[in-house]
C-alpha cells in the first residue's frame, strides 16, 4: 500500500478524477450524517488549525483512456463534499474554477452521475433531467443548514468556505495494483473497531478508584450495564444483583438506592472482592472485565426487548454530564474525552467526582429507559416505545412490559418525544433531550404524567418562540436558565416564508398542535379521517403543495412564484413521496395521498381538502389559520 497523501479539500477535484465501482452501495447518506458533516467542520473552522475527516482508500485504474481512482472507502465523503461544492457555487454565488461535477463519477450509475453535473448547474432550479433523490435532499439540507448557522451573513460562508478548502483534509491511500478488489472491499466493510473514546474515559474514570475495590467494581457494573442503550439498563446486570438494587414491594424494578454508597452497600454481597489492599489486577484487565462478575445463574439469563434508541451511549454520557453540572458542555462526542477531562481536573475530589457520576449515569439510564421514548421493530406503527418493567409472581418470576403511563397521557407524551425526535435527528442537536433529562432527574423517580406533558409542550413553546422570534436563545439559557419557559410571543415571518430553509421543527410542532387539537382537546376546528393514524416520522422534504415549477399544462398564474415559499403552501413530508410528484398540480397530489392511509403531514391533509380551489386566497387563508395554531402556548 502506499504512503499515504495528505490533500486538502480545495485540491481534492483539481486535477484528479475518481470512480464509484459497480459494487459499492449508491449514495445514501441521510440529513443526520450530512448535517453532522457539516456542523463538525463549522464549529472546527471557528476555533481553527487543520480539520480531518478521514481516510480515502483508492486503487488506480483506467477510464475512458484516463488514469482515475476507484474508490474503495470514503465514497459518501467525497460525493458529499462534491455536493458541497455545487451548494456553495449555486447559493451562496462563490467562485469555484475547476469542474469537480465532472471528475466524480459512477460506474453504470448514469443517473448519480448526471445528477452531480445538474446541481452544479442549476441547483435544486428548474431541469428536465431525472435526479437522485438522495443527492438532491443533500444538497437542500447543506443549503438550510448552512444558512442556520451563518444567521444569513453570506461573509461567514466566505470564511467558511476558505477554511474548508485550505484546512479541510484527508488521506488519500492507493492500494496495489494487484489487490483483489471485492475482498479488500469485505475486510473492509467487516473490520473490528478499535477502542472506543468511550472506553478510554472508562479507564480513566476507574483509575481515580483505584484504591476503592468494592468501588471501582460498582462503577465498571454501572458502566457495563447503562453502555448498552438498545436493552433496558436493568438486564446489564445479573439477577440477583438486579434485585437486590432496584426490586421494589409492587414487583416492579422501580426501586432506586439514594446515592452511590447505598449502591455498595446493596451490591456488596453479589460482587467478589478480595479482601485485603489493592486489587492484584491491572487497570486494563479491570477496564475490560464484563460487567458478570457474579455468580452464575443456572439459567440463561433474560436480555428482554431490544430497541432503537434516540441517543448512542458516548452522546448519552455528554448528556448526563450537562445535565449533572449544569453547565454549557458541548454535546459533540468528538470532544468526549476532552470534556470529561476538563470537569475531572476541575473536581477537588476526583475519586467523589467519579462516584456521583456513576450515580448520576445509573439514575439517568433508569428515568431514560421508561419516560424516553424508543423504536421497536416489532411494533407496527413506526414501533415508537414508552414501556415499564414488572415482574410475575411465579415461580419464574418472569417479566413482562406495560405502558409507562396512563392511556391517552401515554399517547400524547409519545407525540411530544417523537416529535422531538425527528425534529432533531443529529446527536449533537438533542438539546431537547438535555431538557427531558433534566425534568426526569429533578425529582422523584415517580413522575407525574401531567406535569411531564406540560413540561414538553412548555419546551416547545420555547423551541418555537425563542429559536425563531426577534432574539434568538441559546438552547442552553432556553433549559437552563428559563426552565423551558418562553421569554418572547412572536416569531420573525421571514422565518415562516423561506420556503425549503423552513425548519422541520417549525411543520413537527404544527402537526403535534393539529393532531392535540383532535385527539386530546376534541375540538371541531379540524376534521381530518383517520388522523389518530398519525404518527411522526423522519421526514426531511418540504413540499410545495402549489408546484414551484409546475409541469406543463398546470395554470402557473394562480399562484405567483414570490407567493409560492409562503408557509401556507409548504408542509413536511418524506423525501421519496415529494420527489415522485412534486410538480404536479394540487389535485393530482391530493388524488395520490388521498388512497393511502399513511398521513405524512396532518398540514397537507388539510390543504387536500382545498386541493381543487388551491390558488393564492386559499394559500393565505391557510397560512393565517396555521399561524395562529403554531402561536399557542401550553
């Protein structure tokens, strides 16, 4: 293999031209990675030096007569940062020289190909060439989320843009010329992972307790058993342990120890300490031992359930920090071991540091499991989750799964979480997570189902008036300071009219507003067939209900264009079903949803009603109806 080369990405299309083989998978990075991408490089080029972003494996072969690398990992980078480029050409007007659109392309992929070559010529504009989907919402997410974070000032996309092109690198490898492609390609795609920052943290963390044996066993347990985030925390431990911490006299796991001393004083007698000084045992071994240091139970251990979480373990750990210190921590798990290394040098104790967090993560994981919503592949409906444990009384004492709360109450707290969610795919966004966390630690554990709905729908009031009014709050001051309480009453209209940039929260809190209207106050404002089907899902596409560039035969002149991004005439669905009709009319478009009984958008149910009187009286009617919704407070 050769040495590898480092290149910026400003020199990355200059003069080399590179392949996507056959046997690699079509672009398919969703608005999670790509806004991911893009704020990891935002917020590196703010605090300077160079910024990496991997590693490019390539072999060189021959094209159309020309020498080009095949590219055997990093494929989705580089047609990211391709589409990058087309985003900073055709919405922000900067000059870049070279043809990049033409120096990637994909084999027997003529489409992805002619795709590149239409976005760096028109944008999402008006073509009559058939695009990849997944390309085009790239390019749409990496325009809105660049607009969001430079607050609409083209000079900081200036500056941006510098920084990406000259600080911005990878590595570039060339395998040899006789490697077996395909089975490069499996290795590859199979290789072990190396040991995680979290893991790191791990052995940090254990040896403050060094010196504490019963401790640092309990602190490896806790650790063990909350790193596993798609099964209840409560199956990381072993049975009798289990019991003896969290067995409470309903036969419910709903007990919880006070503090992390009576977590030793609980788990002492399930847990092998030798007696007598330090332990013998290396750090390492200590670090890597299984949380099943118990005794063994002769029958196969339970693991229950298995979900999707919202959150991966390392992001959690941020959270939970946050959360406990209450202070401005960034919630990039990049900056994992950079963040925690910062609070452990600021504790005067480091070893009482390392406990109560142990505590903190143990008592956070538990109020996560049964008030944090969920995806449970086995459940229809989007399989969306919100379940406690209890136990049987026989002599298996098996388990068993029930609402966490109340009917009706569970529902509405399911909407609020899930429309969080979708809100606010990125890890390094779930501020509002950071919020539930903070409501669900700062009392009992019994949490009481009113206060809890208030609670969310108080934060999306906040979300909604302060993210979006004449001052924008940070989420931290949002949480933090004000208690999720709003400090403003409006919002600005440009935010409301922008067309694509509308933010997807903005069409979630209107849904979950429409769907408690019907289901939950049983008004008569709306009526919509079946919209107890709604459930919120990803959706990442805004729809024109009235076509911005319609196809022939469509009256253009019912609607003008400058009337066409006005939020009456936008709602959120699924990328796929937006991009298969999105110019035909209005009653085309209400013809199609109309058969299905999935409901993407409760706001595009209601604008199909009007479908076949859609012009620009009725896009204005609409939107004054729905502002006036978006406007309620909790």
């Amino acid at each position: 293999m050769s040495v590898p080369i480092e290149l910026p990405v400003g020199e990355l299309f200059t003069k080399d031209d590179y392949l996507i083989p056959l046997y690699q998978r079509n672009y398919a990075w969703e608005q999670a990675q790509v806004t991911q991408l893009i704020r990891d490089i935002w917020d590196f080029h703010l605090d300077g030096g160079n910024y990496y972003i991997g590693t490019l494996v390539t072999h060189l072969t021959e094209k159309d007569n020309k020498t080009c690398y095949e590219t055997i990992d990093g494929q989705q980078r580089l047609t990211t940062l391709n589409i990058l480029f087309s985003v900073l050409k055709r919405e922000f007007g900067l000059t870049i020289d070279h043809h990049y659109e033409l120096r990637l392309k994909f084999e027997s992929r003529p489409v992805s190909s002619a795709t590149l070559k239409v976005l760096a010529d028109f944008g999402l504009g008006n073509n009559k060439t058939a695009i990849n989907t997944k390309m085009s919402q790239a390019y749409a997410n990496m325009r809105r989320e660049l607009w969001q974070l430079a607050g609409g000032d083209k000079k900081k996309i200036v500056t941006f843009t510098s920084y990406l092109f000259e600080h911005v690198r990878l590595l570039r490898v060339v395998v040899p010329a006789d490697t077996d492609l395909n089975h490069y390609f499996e290795i590859m795609n199979n290789r072990g992972e190396q040991l995680e920052k979290q893991e790191i943290l791990k052995s940090r963390f254990l040896k403050l307790l060094e010196a504490d044996q019963l401790g640092s066993k309990v602190f490896a347990q806790i650790w063990e058993a909350c790193s596993v985030m798609n099964r209840y925390m409560i199956f990381g431990f072993k049975r009798a342990l289990r019991d003896a911490l969290f067995l409470a006299d309903d036969h419910t796991w709903d007990y919880f120890p006070d503090d992390f001393a009576e977590i030793c004083e609980r788990a002492g007698d399930h847990l092998v300490v030798k007696a007598g000084g330090k332990s013998s045992k290396t750090l390492l071994s200590l670090m890597m031992e299984p949380a099943a240091d118990t005794e063994a139970d002769e029958e196969e251990e339970e693991t229950g359930r298995t979900f999707d979480p919202v959150i991966d373990f390392p992001n959690f750990l941020l959270q939970v920090l946050r959360v406990w210190t209450g202070k401005n921590l960034p919630l990039d798990d990049k900056r994992l071991l950079k963040t925690f290394g910062e609070a452990i040098a600021e504790a005067k104790d480091k070893a009482a540091f390392a406990r109560d967090f142990a505590y903190q993560l143990l008592r956070s994981r538990f109020m996560f499991d049964t008030c944090v919503i969920k995806r449970e592949t086995e459940v229809t409906r989007e399989g969306w989750s919100l379940l406690n444990l209890k136990i049987r009384t026989d002599k298996k004492r098996s388990f068993y799964y029930v609402n966490s709360f109340e009917a009706g109450k569970q529902e509405q707290i399911i909407m609020l979480l899930s429309m969080f969610h979708v809100s606010f795919p990125q890890m390094i966004y779930k501020h509002w997570l950071c919020g539930v966390l903070s409501f669900l630690m700062d009392g009992s554990i019994l949490i009481d189902e009113d206060e809890y709905i208030l609670y969310l729908e108080k934060l999306s009031d906040a979300f909604y008036f302060d993210r979006f009014g004449k001052k924008t709050w940070d989420y931290y001051d949002i949480i933090f300071k004000h208690d999720g309480a709003p400090q403003q009453t409006e919002v600005v209209e440009q935010v409301l009219n922008g067309g694509t940039d509308v933010q997807n929260f903005i069409f979630n809190r209107l849904d979950y507003l429409i769907w408690r209207s019907i289901m939950v106050d049983e008004e008569d404002t709306f009526d919509i067939p079946n919209a107890d089907n709604f459930v919120f899902s990803s959706r990442s596409s805004v729809e024109h209900y009235f076509p911005q560039h319609p196809l022939p035969g469509i009256d253009g002149s019912l609607v003008r264009p400058a009337v066409r991004d006005n939020f009456g005439n936008l709602c959120l669905i699924s990328n796929s079903r937006n991009s298969s009709l999105s110019n035909n009319s209005p009653i085309a478009k209400a013809d199609y949803y109309g058969q299905s009984d999935i409901i993407e958008s409760l706001k595009q149910r209601l604008m199909m009603q009007q479908s076949r009187n859609w012009d620009e009286q009725a896009i204005m009617d609409h939107q004054k109806l729905m502002v006036k919704v978006l406007s309620q407070k909790s």
